[in-house]
C-alpha cells in the first residue's frame, strides 16, 4: 500500500521493531500498533502468570498470519511523557514506579505485596510508558484525521490503576490518558469509553465519575459484587457524580454465563439508544477479551464472532472514529482469533454470520432490566421501555428543580446488592415486562435475532436509482448543514445528509421528498424510512460495495488496493 509503511522483520518472525507510518499522509485504512519491547516485562518468579508477554506477541502472530497487518497502517510505539501521566495519575505514583527500574527482584516482589494483584519486574515502567504511549498517539493521529480508527496490541492493561496506584495487573489507565490527552489538547467534549473487558473497569469509572464529557459504558461479570473487583461501585445504580448523573452506565452481569446474545442484547437495548444520544466525537475501547469464550479467569462465552458485531455496531458512532486498545484476556487462542476478527471489521470486511435465533438467557434481561430502571431517568432513547414522571422529565428538561426520585433514599449498598434500582415511575416490573416483550417478540422465529433484524425484502427497492454512486461518496457532508457525522445518501436522488441524531436533514429530505431509501456512510446498513427498518436485500449490493470501495479503496474481502 502506497500510504502505509512496512516495518522491518525483527528475529522472531512477529516484527520485533516499531513500526512507522507517514504522520504526514493521511491513510484511509484503520492504525494498527505493536511493539515487542512491551513483552520485556513478565513475572519472574511465576513463568504461568497469566498476564504474560505472549498475550500480545500470539495476537500480532494471528494477524500477520492472516494477512490482516500488511492491509492497515502500521503506527510507532512512544512512550507517554510524564505530563500525559500526570492528567490522570498521581505524581508520587509516577515517582513510585519510576523507582521500579532500579530495584531487585526481591525488592520487587516486597514493594508488589502493597498492591492488589499486581507483579512488578524492573522493566514494567518502559512497558507502562509504552502502553499508555501507545493509545495516545493512535487517538491523536484519529482525531488528526490520519486514519479512520485504530487498534493497539498492547500491555500491560490499564484500567484498573487508579489514580494513585495500581492494581489488577494495570499500571496507568492508558485509555483514560488518551480521553484526558483527547480533551485537553483536541477540544473534544463528548467521548464514549465501551469497557467490555470482563472485569469492571473500577478505575475508569472513578477518573471521570463527575466528568459528562466522558459516557462511561462498561459490560462486566458482577455477580452481585463478588467478582473482581468485588464492589458495588460496579453495580447498576452507580450512575455518575452529581454534575454527571446517567453518564455512567454499568452494565453488571450476575447469574448465569453470559455469551453473544446477552452481550448483543445489551448493545441493542441500551448502549446504542445511549451512545446515539450522547453523540460522541470519539469512541474509545477498552478491549479486554477475557469475556471471551474459555478463558480461565472470566468463564463467559464471547465468540470472535460476538466480537465483530459489537465492534461493527459502534463504528456507527462519531463518524467511525474509534481506537481500541487491548486491556485483559488470559486464553491466548481466543484472545488471537477475537483480536483478528476485531481488526477484520475496521478494514470493512463482510461480517461474519451469528447463529440463528439468538436469545439472551432470563438473568441477562433482569440485568438489563436493573439498568434500564436505574438509567431511563437520565436518557430520552429509553423511554420506549417505560414511562417517566415528572421529577426525571424536569431533568430532561434541565430544570434547575430537579429531585432525585425518593428510592435513592435507600443505602447505595444495600441497592446494589439486591439489585433493587428503583427510581422510574413505571417500576422495575412494568419495565421490566416492557423489555422482555421487546426481546420474545424480536426473537419470533427460527432465523431472527432477538435485536436489530433487517427485512429481507422491501416494496420500496423500486425507488432505487440506476446511476452509480460517486466514487468520492464516503468523502462528502451533509449538504445543509455540512456535518461530517453520521452522513447517509439518499439511494433515489445521490444527496447527502446528516442522521436523526445529528441535526436530522436526511430524516427531513426524505418525508419531504417521499424518497425512503438511504445508506450509511458510516456503517454502510440501508435504511427505509418508510417501512422504519434496515434492508438487506442483494439488489443492494452495487452501493454497499460503492461505498465500501469509497472508504476503504478495495472492494470487501478483497484485500487488494485499486
């Protein structure tokens, strides 16, 4: 690829040396970042830890096996400065692990017995710094316009390390760096942080509490706070600070084992209704891959495929902006192919089938039920699932006169525990029926999907243009508002304009034309306005694939450049 520079094989065969783009030349395919200096750091006195090196070198191993490296945008490795720290860190935390670099392996393991679930090795502070690094200068060269999105396969882990130390094999919070770094130095007011890890991000969470700039939106094993981190910080009714209340949203899973329908689920029922009204400039992930099927420490069945789809479902916010940055993930296997198949949807190709029928287990919908429950006083786009009185309608409103609903009377502890959240006028039960309608009615049928299910045929698919679409079409605005978010184009008459969660002109262009049909720049689904679904139907196939050759300049699955 003439806009991407390859990195020189190091001895191993995986790319030992840091890899280098053209800072200057924006590139059209998605970053990717990997350094083989942040294997240095590994736990001496336990060779079967299992936060080791290999967990980023067999990811890097896959994606080079399959091709996948050679079609991105190869970016290089820095360490983060001690200023970039410092917006989210402690300076005596800094100090403290600086100090790492010239102690012993026995001072080493003495100093690691002051920390939760920590090794330290005298290398761990570069590895660190590279890290952190590492997410910052994929998320500027995004927000630069330089690529399109990113992936960094990096170590060690970030978000458990709060402010002043750290902990669960997290040193610094390199993704909550990277949202502080995006805010401070790139006027970026609205950022999506999605922490699908399988632990609770209970650092993230904490760095930005009181902060509305950041929706924080994490998917965890809770078990009624006993899994790690064992907090009911992580519960549902955690919402955010006072000046930042619903911008918070932990999606906390107890019960049974959860797997792509639940996941799934829950994008569809309130991460995407939430996210779209937010409306991000910036999608921020941190990947842990532990929820991924067989791994040793969360035990909970995400497929590659289950991957794709949540990482195909968010590149439909902030114009496709996103980085994603690998956090925990113990299985080697399943941490390779899920990282394969993550990278494989940011190049655009097709995405893999789910199985038939999907639908999430009865604890999962009283999980996403508590959520909802606890959330719908704080966002408009849930109001589908149950009614509102006139407290939470005078939040909506901003009315200075708002009041928390009298249930936020009970102890936070006890609330979460139970799982007793409370606080819309509907009740948790009539919500609670309203939602599981909403999943058995979606599922109807042997090859539906319980959430967003495309028709397979429109009676609108007449009105569809015979002209091409422009070869430039990924590159153009809306044409009232010239918004660069969430353009889509009309399949009748070739005019571009912005989503209903942006300033709403294609939802006006096309009740006032009478013109249904339109695709996505952004995700590239098509959408009828008449029959108020998505499309898929082969007789689209022309301007998907002219969009996607638009964005990515290669037809899907391709992997050759025209």
């Amino acid at each position: 690829m003439e806009d991407c520079l390859q990195g020189s094989e190091g001895s191993s065969g995986l790319g030992d040396r840091p890899f280098a783009s053209k800072a200057h030349e924006p590139c059209s395919k998605p970053g990717l970042l990997y350094d083989a200096r942040m294997r240095e750091h590994e736990n001496e006195g336990n060779p079967s830890h299992p936060e080791s090196p290999d967990r980023i070198s067999r990811i890097w191993s896959l994606l080079r096996e399959r091709g996948l490296v050679e079609r991105c945008c190869l970016v290089e490795a820095r360490e983060a400065t001690k200023e970039e720290i410092l917006k989210i860190h402690s300076e005596e935390h800094y100090v403290t692990m600086e100090t790492t670099r010239e102690k012993s392996t026995e001072e080493l393991r003495e100093m690691a017995r002051d920390y939760n679930s920590v090794y330290l090795h005298k290398l761990i502070f570069p590895c660190a710094l590279l890290a952190a690094g590492s997410v910052i200068e994929m998320t500027e060269k995004v927000l630069q316009g330089k690529l399109p999105s990113g992936v960094t396969v990096v170590r060690p882990p970030g978000h458990h390390a709060v402010t002043e130390k750290c902990m669960g094999f997290c040193i610094f919070n390199s993704v909550a760096i990277a949202a502080k770094v995006a805010i401070d130095n790139h006027n970026i007011s609205r950022i999506l942080i999605v922490d699908w890890d399988v632990h609770h991000g209970n650092a993230t969470q904490e760095q930005f509490y009181d902060d509305k700039r950041v929706l924080y939106f994490s998917l965890h094993r809770y078990d009624n706070a006993m899994f790690y981190p064992k907090s009911t910080a992580a519960g549902p009714t955690h919402m955010g600070g006072v000046s930042a209340k619903g911008y918070n949203v932990n999606m906390a899973w107890s019960g049974k084992m959860m797997g792509d329908p639940e996941y799934l689920a829950a994008f569809h029922h309130l991460l995407l209704p939430i996210a779209s009204e937010f409306n991000p400039e910036l999608v921020l992930v941190s990947c842990g891959l532990d929820a991924a099927k067989d791994d040793p420490l969360g035990r909970y069945h995400v497929s590659p495929v289950g991957y794709a789809h949540m990482t195909h479902l968010l590149r439909g916010l902030a114009g496709g902006k996103m980085v994603v940055a690998h956090e925990g993930g113990y299985n080697l296997k399943s941490i390779s192919e899920s990282m394969a198949a993550i990278v494989s949807v940011l190049l655009g190709d097709p995405l893999p089938c789910l199985p038939d029928k999907m639908v999430p287990n009865d604890d999962a919908v009283d999980c996403i039920r508590a959520v909802v429950s606890a959330q719908i006083p704080y966002w408009k786009s849930l109001r589908i699932f149950g009614s509102v009185g006139a407290k939470e309608m005078q939040y909506f409103d901003n009315s200075p006169d708002f009041e928390e609903p009298e249930s936020h009377d009970q102890t936070q502890e006890s609330r979460d525990r139970s799982g007793d959240v409370g606080g819309a006028s509907g009740g948790n039960e009539d919500i609670g029926d309203s939602l599981l309608s909403n999943l058995r009615e979606m599922a109807i049928g042997e090859t539906m999907m319980f959430a967003v299910t495309p028709k397979s045929d429109c009676e609108h698919l007449t009105t569809l243009s015979p002209k091409p679409l422009p070869p430039d079409i990924a590159s153009h605005r809306c044409e009232e508002c010239n918004e660069e978010r969430e353009p889509w184009v009309c399949l009748q008459c070739h005019h571009v304009y912005c989503g209903r969660y942006v300033n709403g002109h294609m939802l006006g262009h096309s009740g006032g034309s009478a013109h249904p049909l339109a695709i996505s720049l952004a995700d590239i689904s098509v959408w009828c306005f008449l029959c108020d679904s998505y499309i898929h139907h082969p007789s689209l196939t022309p301007a998907k694939s002219s969009v996607h050759l638009s964005k990515f300049g290669e037809h899907p699955s391709s992997g050759q450049q025209h």
